[in-house]
C-alpha cells in the first residue's frame, strides 16, 4: 500500500484518451466507415458467441444467461446512440434487469428501497446529518434483515436483502466519499448506472466499483479497443469458469481419502483454486462493463503468481484494494501521521488497520448474503495473520524504498533465482493459510499433516517442484515484459493485433459450443473429459458436495444459493420450509434413532404426506395379516418414502395397485406393500427397523432398498449408538470401531465426523456384509423371504457407477437375491426433467412410475410373488360355474 492524499475538489479533468465532444452527425459519419463497421460487426458476432457458449454450457446461472441475452440485444443500440445518451441507455438496462430477475413485486421492493438510499444521499443539508439519516436507515434494513422487525420484515420481501446489500453495502460508502471529495459529475442516470450496475442482479458477490472511476472510464479510449477488451475479459471469465468446473469435477476430494503427500497436494491447491469462481466472475462483470464503454481495470492478474503479500494483494482483486485504500488506509496513515509516527510506521500501522477491518468488512458481506454476522475463530486467525503478513511486507518495501534507484538495471541470475524461490514460498505459504482457513473441523488439519510426513520421494518432488515451476513461470515472464517494454510497450499493437484476437476469441468461443453440444467427440481423447463436460452441463454436484454439501468461503458468496434460503426462492424457487419436517418427525433413543409421528399430515417439499397409524409413509393397514393377503415390507430413505411426491404416487403404491389390479384376479390375493422407509435411514437403521417393527406385521416377503451412498452412510449411527449405549447390539459396527481406534475412554466423547468417517471407511464393506447377512437369516427363521433392491435416483450418472456394483456384489455375498432397478430411467434424457423441483433430485411421479414399472417386472421375472390362484379359489370358481 502507499499513501495518497484524496483528489483535490474542482473541475475534474477530462479522461486520458477520451474524445472530445463531437455533434452526433460527425459520430455517426465516424462509426460508418467500412473499416469500423466491420470491426464492430467482428465483436458483435464474438460477443454474440460467448453469449452462446455460456447458454450451451450452463456454466453460470439461468439468470446470468437471461441478463447476458438483455445485454447483447443493447449492445449495438447503445454503440449508435448520442454519446451523451449511452449512460442514461446503460441506467435504463440496468433498472429493467432487475424486474426481469426478481419479477414486478419484488423488483419494486429493491429499486424503491435502493432509490431511497440514492435520494438520502442528495439531500440538501450537512453531510453529518445525511449520514446519520442513511446510518438509520441501513440499521432498521438490518433490523429487518434478521427479522427483528416484524413490521418491516413481513412487507420487504427477504429475497431483495442479499442483492440490495451487494449492490449499497460498500458502493454507498464510495458514492458519499466522492460527493463530498471528488469533481465527479452526478445525475440520476449515473447513479442509477451505479448502484445497480448490470450485472449486478446476478451476483451476490460483486466488485466494489469506485463510483469516480467509473464515471472516468467511460469511452476513455477508443469504443472499438474497449469492445475488443471486454471480448477477451468475458472470454477469460469463460475460461476461469471451465477450469474451475474442473477442478470442482476431478480436483476436489474428501479429507479422509487423503492419504500421502501427493494427495494432500492436490487437496490443498483444489482448495485454493476453487477461488477460479470468483475470478472468473469478475473477469465477466469486467468484460460486460466493457461492452458499455467502462474501461475499468483488468482484475485478478496472475495472482498465483505472486511474490508477496503486497504483491498478491496488488494483483488477486484491485477494486477490493481501492476501495480499503480509499476509504480506510489512507485515512488511518494521514491519522497516525498526526500522532507524529514515522512514515514507516505510519504505513505499517494503516495497513494493519486495513486488514483487520477487511476480516470486519467480509463478515458485514456475509451479513447481507446470509442474514448472520459470522466471529469464527478461524476467520479471525485467517485475517490476523494475513494482516500481519502484509504489514510485515509493507515495512519491508517501505524501508527498501529509500534505497531504491531510479535507474533500471538488468536482472541477475541471482536476482531471479530468489523471484523464483519467493514465488514458489508464497505459493506454499498461500496454500497452507487458505486450506486451514476453508477446514471445517481441526481433525482435517491432521490428516492433511500425517499424509505430507507419509510422502515418498515421488511426492517429495512434486511437493517441491509444482511451486518452483510456478517461480521459474514468474521469471519467464518478467523477461518477456522486460522485452516488450524495450522494445517500444504497446504502441500500434492493439490495431494490428485486433483481427487475430478476434479469431482467436471467436475459435475458442466456437470450441466450447462445439464440446458442449456434443462432447461425444471427446470420447476417442478422453471418455472421462466427455463425462465431465456431461456433468457441467447438466450442473451437477461432484461427489464432495453430493455427500456433504459445502463449499469453501468465498464460493458460499458466490453461490448463496447453497445456503440462503430466502435468496434461493430467486434462483431456485424453493421455499424456506422446503426440508422442515420436525412437525412430522421425532427422535428415538434406539437404533431406528428416528421415525414418522403416527397420524399426522403435513405438505412437505411441497406435496401432502399422510402418516398412518403405525407411523408409516403409507396407507392404513392393520397390524393381522388379512386372509388371502400376500404381505411386502419395504425398507429404504426418503426416496422410498416418496418425498415431494402425493401419497398416491410413491413407486410402493403404484406397484400395489397394479398387483392389485393385474395379478389379483388371477390369483385371488390381495396384495400389501408396508412402506417402512424413512428419510435419511442408513444400513444399521434400516436393519433395525426391519428387527423390531416389519417382522410384527408378518410380511411374507422383505425388500431392503440400498443406494450407491450406502458405504457412506454405512456409519452415520456410531455417535447415536455410542451415546444410548446400544453398540453391543450390531457386532459388526463394534467391531470396526474397536478395529479402528476410536473407541472414546469412559466421560469422554466420540472423535468428530471427520475423524470417524476417515478411520471407520476401511471396514465399511464388511460391516454392510454382517447387515446383509443378518438380515437374510433373521428373515429367512421367520419364514419369510428376503431381498435386496438397488434403487436408481435421478441424481444418478446415466452410465453405472462402481458403487452399485460394490452393493451389489455384497448383496450377492450375502446369499440375496437382488432385484436391480438400474436402467428404469434409461429413457429420460434430461434427469432433472423427473426431479420434484429444481433444487431437489428426489424423483418426481414420472420417476416413482418408471422405477414401479422396473420393480413390478422384476418381482415377477425373480418369481417372488404367487401367480396362480389357490386351490381354494379354483375350487370357488368352479362352484359359481
């Protein structure tokens, strides 16, 4: 950081590179020429296929597509306007997006909310009193926010609060500062260009913007350079995007299965890489703005590749730099120079300020995304030691300052020896700091360590030379730079270098379509890279988050989807009570741990489930066995128990009704399926269901509903088991936990999940096996008949994953017969199209009736049902005859 006094009021001078004002006659007569028609006609159609790569890939939201459509059906309209219409047309596009995302009602509620905020700012009284009056405000908002104010809360729809937050949390602050500092031109289409700047309705996480600087980079050179940036700044987004795809797809991987050092090496660079969402984002927004003539700044500059902590900070998000800078740095220098502190510890005690209020500002962020103000001790370390870091830093350069010649020299070999090592060590450093900040449990922290010590010489040298080759990439850099500046900087490149950027964006642009659409093609290179392009496509969740569902900070603010309820009903659609259930559940303090509240009926995930009598999923049914009644218990998780689907509809009825309907008449049975499912059930649940509740009913026929996560959850129980002293009960499971070390001394607790689900893994497939094999003799002393069923859910790869085959061939193992349900959704091209709702894969009717289909012919292909009528109803009929 350096310091700098603000900017002197006044006239504020014109625009390096802007053009001066010309009539609209001579504008028009200059953008007609052939040679700039065809130019813009050349950016026109790489804008129009970026646009296009976007919507084929679905590697951003429905609703950042529908704004990218709003702003390339503007684009050449706002080229050809009066230059001084083009920011009231950019204000007027702004506006109307946000109508088009948060529809009619909604979008009032932010456009009068947030233009109440502007008008607060252009009162005409004392600045003091505006911003007592804003701070008032902004405090009953937050009231309201957390819901503290009933009154409010009930008319201002919460959906509004993240974007309206993103949108005035930190450009108020901008906006008032320059008012009040800065020459800076003002009106009602500048502000409302600002505050809600496109795309910002998209994006709850958005560059801080400093209101001058926009207003200065306006056409601050020529359109058609501006265009042609914005071209490669969308592209690169594109870009980040798809390698972050790739590192979310094949990069990402559970703490447990890092075992060595190369596996703890890519856990921690995956980690931090995941950051690609936001850069690519910012490049996006960036690039957008550049297609409405704001020439603002490249962001995000090769931040991997930075030597220090000032450097990072000068490279991974300048508009966040500016804005601390602006508004807290130098404030806190020019007031500790007061004190009378040296200019030395003046900076470095600015700087420390600085980075203790951005851990502040972050979490006043969080506030606006998530209604919660979050003082986690890891965020606190995190901004502690990165401030002090920086600080540290900022004393270093200050002193080396004073020393420092005005005369450029040539490098050394020495001197980019230790560029290239300083790289590498902040590289490392930024790894470490940014996985222990992302961990959600210590435990985490050990296992990541135990997996670098048990490192072999392979790992050793990949551990050392990834970050060195990163260094040597530095310097090669450097001289490349060193180069093109002696050889005369950019001077003519950007007209000469214009078509050949423009093949290249349009090639690359073409290429992501192409794969897109087909990425068949990438079969005979790489069948894996097709089914990834398959999985982003489709916007699935990699197999972390399927099993976990959580991301990293700075994702979470990119996505607040994931954990934004009210925000979600934007982008998703889903109600805040979507996964309520607790009017229809209770807990048990034995194995079965949970269970359906008997005679209760609630709409959940937005269909009407009825619990009968027994505390089932299910029709009434009593507990005796009627006469001529064959009798099926099904055991299995919420999909089994039909969530977001009508009682009617659940895959178990829909079979009984045709058994009923086909395969009664014929054999003079009525046909029962007891559904016993419950939501969440792992293996030891279902068996213990099965044990004290499914045998009372005298079933003559058992289904146990597996899934591909059943290892996973294979050991969700232990810590219920251990605390309501039952473990004893299911051999198995003591067995892999006494195998396993984890076994707590008497008075003290269980080891996290984390912990647990790392060392119990490893005897997974035996404990299912005592489940199975339990199972089948328990029911098979009864009388009664077993079998296993595996289920497809929409969530499911079209192609089968090994975990089925894994479940399956325990199940054979086990002496089961087992009835296979993949492949009922074999003919449903797009999975999501039978999923209950956009946000929740659990199987709509059209699922529950393919997987009925699958099952009803599979019971009868596997003879577990009678055919033929009894002699007794044959006897019968014959009378009647």
């Amino acid at each position: 950081m350096q310091a700098a006094t603000p900017a002197p009021a006044g006239k504020a001078p014109r625009q390096q590179g802007a053009e001066p004002p010309r009539s609209y006659t001579d504008q028009l007569r200059t953008e007609l020429e052939f040679g700039r028609l065809l130019r813009l006609g050349a950016i026109a159609v790489q804008f129009a296929l970026i646009v296009a790569a976007f919507r084929v890939t679905n590697i951003e939201s429905k609703t950042f597509e529908l704004i990218l459509m709003l702003a390339l059906g503007g684009f050449l309209v706002h080229h050809f306007l009066p230059a001084a219409w083009r920011q009231s047309f950019f204000a007027a596009l702004s506006v109307a997006s946000v109508p088009m995302v948060f529809g009619w009602e909604h979008g009032a509620w932010l456009l009068g909310t947030g233009g109440l905020l502007i008008a607060l700012c252009h009162l005409p009284v004392a600045l003091r009193v505006r911003v007592v009056l804003i701070l008032l405000t902004v405090g009953a908002m937050t009231a309201a926010r957390i819901q503290m104010l009933p009154w409010i809360s009930s008319h201002i729809p919460g959906v509004i609060w993240p974007i309206l937050g993103s949108m005035f949390m930190f450009r108020l602050m901008v906006y008032l500062y320059d008012l009040e500092h800065g020459a800076v031109p003002r009106g009602l289409a500048r502000a409302l260009s600002y505050f809600f700047m496109l795309p910002n309705v998209c994006f709850p996480l958005f560059p801080i913007v400093d209101y001058k600087t926009l207003q200065r980079s306006a056409y601050n050179e020529d359109a058609l350079r501006l265009y042609q940036t914005g071209v490669k700044f969308m592209l690169r987004g594109l870009v980040h995007l798809a390698l972050y795809k790739i590192v979310y797809f094949r990069g990402v991987m559970e703490p447990v299965a890092v075992a060595t050092g190369l596996d703890a090496g890519r856990y921690m660079v995956a980690t931090f890489l995941l950051y690609l969402k936001v850069s690519g984002t910012f490049h996006l927004i960036i690039g957008l703005l550049h297609m409405y003539g704001f020439g603002l700044p490249a962001t995000h500059h090769l931040y991997l590749l930075s030597s220090s902590f000032t450097d990072l900070w000068r490279r991974i998000n300048i508009y966040w730099k500016d804005f601390i800078q602006k508004l807290v740095f130098n404030p806190a220098f020019f007031w500790l120079r007061k004190l009378k502190l040296s200019e030395t510890w003046a900076v470095g005690g600015a700087t420390l300020i600085a980075a203790v209020l951005t851990w502040f500002l972050h979490a006043y962020q969080w506030f606006w995304i998530r209604g919660e103000f979050p003082i986690v001790l890891v965020d606190v370390l995190f901004w502690t030691a990165l401030g002090v870091c920086l600080t540290v830093n900022v004393l270093q350069e200050s002193r080396k300052g004073r020393s420092r010649s005005l005369e450029k020299k040539a490098r050394t070999f020495r001197e980019d020896a230790v560029l290239c090592l300083k790289t590498a060590g902040m590289f490392t450093t930024l790894m470490i700091m940014w996985t222990t900040w992302n961990m959600n449990d210590p435990a985490e922290i050990v296992m990541i360590g135990r997996a670098i010590l048990n490192s072999g010489p392979l790992d050793i040298a990949v551990l050392l030379g990834f970050p060195i080759g990163l260094g040597v990439i530095r310097v090669l850099l450097e001289d490349r730079k060193r180069e093109v500046s002696g050889a005369g900087g950019r001077s003519g490149a950007a007209t000469s270098s214009f078509w050949p950027q423009a093949a290249i964006a349009s090639v690359a642009a073409t290429a992501f379509i192409a794969v897109a659409l087909h990425p068949a093609v990438l079969v005979p290179l790489s069948p894996e890279f097709a089914t990834l392009v398959t999985d982003i496509r489709n916007r699935n969740l990699n197999p972390t988050d399927t099993s976990k569902l959580q991301r990293g900070y700075y994702e979470d603010l990119g996505d607040a989807t994931r954990f934004n309820n009210e925000l979600s009903v934007l982008y998703g659609g889903r109600p805040k009570d979507w996964n309520d259930d607790t009017p229809q559940t209770r807990d048990r303090s034995d194995a079965i741990a949970g269970e359906y509240i008997p005679s209760t009926a609630q709409v959940f995930k937005g269909a009407l489930r009825t619990i009968n009598s027994h505390g089932m999923r299910d029709r009434e049914y009593t507990q005796e066995r009627g006469p001529d009644t064959f009798r099926i218990a099904l055991v299995g998780s919420s999909h089994d128990a039909g969530s977001g689907v009508k009682d009617d509809e659940t895959y178990e009825n829909v079979v009984e009704d045709r058994l009923n309907r086909e395969l009664g008449p014929r054999t003079g049975k009525k046909f029962e399926i007891l559904n016993f499912s419950g939501g969440g059930y792992n293996p030891v649940q279902k068996l213990a269901m099965i044990e004290q509740r499914v045998f009372q009913f005298k079933p003559d026929l058992v289904l146990y509903v597996a899934y591909s996560l059943e290892l996973d959850w294979m050991f969700n129980s232990v810590t219920h088991m251990v605390k309501n002293r039952y473990l004893d009960q299911f051999p198995f499971i003591r067995s892999a936990v006494d195998r396993a070390g984890v076994m707590p001394e008497p008075g003290k607790p269980l080891p996290s999940k984390i912990v647990l689900d790392g060392k119990l893994a490893p005897f997974a497939e035996e404990a299912f096996r005592g489940i199975l094999e339990r199972f089948r003799e328990g029911t098979l002393s009864r009388g009664v008949r077993p079998a296993m069923v595996i289920l497809e859910v929409p969530e499911n790869n079209a192609s089968r994953e090994a975990s089925f085959d894994r479940v399956a061939r325990l199940g054979q193992s086990a002496k089961l017969p087992i009835l296979d349900l993949q492949g009922s959704f074999a003919g449903i091209k797009d999975r999501k199209s039978i999923w209950i709702a956009p946000w929740d894969s659990h199987s709509n009717a059209v699922g529950h009736r393919l997987l009925a289909d699958r099952l009803y012919a599979l019971l009868l292909k596997e003879q577990m049902l009678p055919t033929e009528a009894t002699a007794a109803v044959r006897d019968g009929q014959g009378k009647d005859k």
